[in-house]
C-alpha cells in the first residue's frame, strides 16, 4: 500500500472509514466488520476513522475491540465535539474543558492509551477557534494525543488554528460529485504543509455505481434524507454515471476505483476514507491507490462532474448550516 504524509503523519493512501460498521447506512454484522478492519491491516490499510458521535461511541468501542491485539499497527483517528441536545438535536461543544472530558472518554472507548489524530468534528461558533485548538494541544503535550486536526472548517478558521496549534490534517468530504475543497481549502493545506483526508470519496456509495434512490435503502440508512438521493435528483445524477463506467472500463479498472484514483491524482498530500464494513468492498478499493491515470482520462473526469452537473445538496439543510468547509 501506497503512503501519504499528512503533516507529519505518514498513512496508508486509502483507510478505512469506520462510521457504517455501527450506523448511519443500515445495519452491520460485526464478526464481518471486525475481519474487514483487520484484513485491511493485512493489506496495508493502517488507516482508520471513527468519533465518539457514530454510533453513540458504539463505533470507537469496536475499532478498540478489532484492534485489540494490533494496536501498534493501526493509526487511529477520531473526533470530538458534535453532540446530541437534550431532545435529540444536534449541538456542538468546542469549550476547552469538554475537549480533555471527550478526549479522555474516547480512550477508554478504544481501549487505548493514545489517540493518533483527533479532530474536532465541528467548530462551535460561540467558542473561539484559539481556545479550543489550545486545548487540543494541551492534550499532545501531555501524551494523550499524537497529532490534531479539523473538520469542515474553512481557510481562515483553518490558518487561525494553525497558528495556536500546528494542525496535522483537515477532514472535509472530498469526491468526484462534492468538490467543495477546490474553492481554496486544498491551496491553505498545500501552503501550510497539512495534510487533507477525504471522507464520503466515493459520494456515499454513488460513485459506485451500485446504488439505488433513497426508496431503495433500509431503515436507518441515512441516505433516505440526502437530497442528492432522492428520486428526483437521484435519477439526473445517475446520468453521470454512464460516463464514469465508460471511463473505468477504458481504464481497466471498477468505477469506485476510478474515481478514488482520480482523488489521490489531486495532490500528493490527500488521503481516502471510503468506508466498508464488507471485506469484498474494501479489497477493490484497496487497489485503487496503485491505479496511475492518464491525463486524458483525467481530464475527461474532470469536465463531467462539474459541480453545476450535480443535482442536490450533499446533506440535509440543518447539517449544511454546521459547515464552513
């Protein structure tokens, strides 16, 4: 497997996001979850995402159960900061004594004595970018934490933090059909030497070209509340598709494989969190990382999925009001 430096942390090229092997896109077996995560450390995957968020800390406690026995192997990331109201809303919380009670949590949840890379999963606006950074890295000095970084952030919030605290990488959701970070955010991480980690690289299953409308998913799929995938975009979305499987077929190579090729070809400081909790899935897009494209098809990848192409926003409305990036 391929590596990417972020910051100063060396990844696999592509990891493993972690998020649907407890929740969000339906129901997961977890003896099957388990041997993905470690048969992706066999594959040189040592890549892994998760937050204290998914799965109600569900999810860290089964990385740390996977990873019982192969700790040292693995770099670990997870996040802190979005949380749940008292109905249910969703909040956020960036005070600086709420970032050492969430980092200390999360350890105990991984079965760790150390986070790799935590993220605050989201800025909370009435707490300054400064304050809560600080905080973050008071938990490297004391050993808790390896390296820091941000989510769905902005450039100036960004250079902000970076200048309280070095910020190791960003995480923002990067892919063919969400090109957002092409406004400005990838020049920030290439100026200041950070890191940028792709999640949701392969749209959420679309780029796969796998996947049905938001009438297809099972209960608790949280794709039923994109707007991207309801019926009515889903179907001019699908358009694009067509294209993209000419294109891999060209390439010789699966349409997700395509398109994470085309995402590492972007800079040489991006990392890919497709997540799978199905070894058959994660096996393909392991392969991705050694796919060289040409500049044809490139170019070809590049002048389809323009964002005016894309029908639909790439989360619900009250989600879009909690990012900058």
């Amino acid at each position: 497997m391929k590596t990417r430096w972020l910051g100063r942390l060396e990844v696999s090229a592509v990891g493993l996001g972690c998020v649907g092997m407890t929740s969000y896109y339906g129901q997961a077996d977890e003896q099957e979850t388990i041997a993905t995560i470690n048969l992706a450390l066999d594959l040189g995957v040592d890549f892994f995402d998760t937050a204290d968020r998914y799965g109600n800390g569900g999810n860290e406690e089964l990385l740390g159960r996977a990873l019982s026995q192969r700790r040292r192997d693995a770099v670990v990331a997870t996040k802190f900061g979005s949380i749940n109201g008292p109905n249910g809303e969703p909040q956020v919380n960036g005070r600086p004594d709420y970032v050492a009670q969430a980092c200390d949590a999360s350890l105990r949840r991984l079965g760790s004595d150390w986070i790799d890379l935590y993220y605050l999963h989201r800025r909370d606006p009435a707490v300054a970018i400064e304050e809560t950074v600080g905080a973050m890295g008071r938990l490297v000095e004391q050993g808790k934490v390896r390296h820091i970084g941000l989510c769905e952030v902005g450039s100036e919030t960004l250079r902000r933090a970076h200048a309280t605290f070095p910020i190791t990488a960003v995480q923002s959701e990067y892919s063919l059909w969400t090109r957002n970070p092409e406004g400005g955010m990838l020049d920030v991480c290439r100026e200041l030497g950070i890191g940028f980690v792709a999640f949701s690289p392969l749209g959420r299953g679309f780029l796969t070209g796998t996947l049905g409308d938001s009438k297809t998913f099972e209960a608790g799929d949280k794709r039923r509340e994109l707007p991207r995938f309801s019926p009515e975009n889903f179907q001019q979305n699908k358009i694009l598709l067509d294209e993209l499987n000419l294109q891999a077929a060209n390439a010789g190579c699966k349409p997700a494989q395509l398109a994470l090729a085309w995402l590492l070809a972007r800079a040489d400081f991006i990392a890919a969190i497709p997540g799978t909790k199905r070894r058959r899935w994660l096996i393909e897009n392991t392969k991705a990382a050694d796919l060289e494209l040409s500049p044809s098809i490139l170019g070809k990848l590049d002048a389809l999925f323009q964002p005016a192409a894309i029908k639909g926003d790439r989360n619900a409305a009250a989600q879009m009001t909690a990012l900058e990036g």
